[in-house]
C-alpha cells in the first residue's frame, strides 16, 4: 500500500513540475495558452511516452518515436508549426534536466 501511495504521489509531483515547465517555456516562446493547456500537454506527453515505451522497450527508439508523437501533440495543442514546436520541446527538455538536478528525488523523467 506504502509503495502504490508513494507511486501516486510521485507521479502527481511530477505531473506538477512538468506542467508549470511547460507553462513557463511556451509563455517564453509567446505563447497564450493558459496553463490547463500545459497541463493536457504533460499527461499527454506522459501517456505518449509510456506506450512508446511498453510497446519498443527502454531504447533510443522508444525515445525518437516518442518524441516525434509528443511533438504533433505540441504542435496541435498550441497550434503552432513543427520548427516552434521543437524548438519549445528542447528547451522543456532542457529545463526539466535542470530541475531534476536540483530535485533528484524524483524518479524518472518528468
């Protein structure tokens, strides 16, 4: 039971940080979308991802194949084009790395 709280509210904490680096990023790219866009764009990316990788595995093509889908989401949440979308999604990675350096209790990425 300890285990499946402890799952629980990690996730939810993480679900926390990744939508408010979403939210900042995409306001400093001029963005207006509020931040429940963010929010849908992490839950999708975190879906997008676990389904990439439970059906290719823990690999670099999970990863590529993963980030391609995440960035047509991103692209059709924001209504944006492909160069801004990725643009905006390098700049998420990179700030997530950096917060997962100052919170390494998490586990997993954001």
């Amino acid at each position: 039971m300890a285990d499946v709280v402890s799952t629980v509210l990690g996730f939810i904490l993480a679900l926390i940080v990744s939508t408010i680096v979403i939210w900042v990023v995409t306001k400093l790219f001029g963005e207006r979308e509020g931040i429940g866009t963010a929010l849908i764009a992490a839950i999708i990316g975190t879906i997008i991802y676990t389904i990439a990788y439970w059906l290719l595995g823990d690999g670099l093509l999970a990863a590529i194949i993963g980030g391609i889908v995440w960035l047509l989401a991103l692209k059709g949440l924001y209504k944006i084009g492909w160069l801004k979308a990725l643009a905006i999604a390098i700049v998420i990675w990179l700030l997530t790395w950096l917060v997962g350096l100052i919170l390494p209790t998490l586990a997993g990425p954001l």
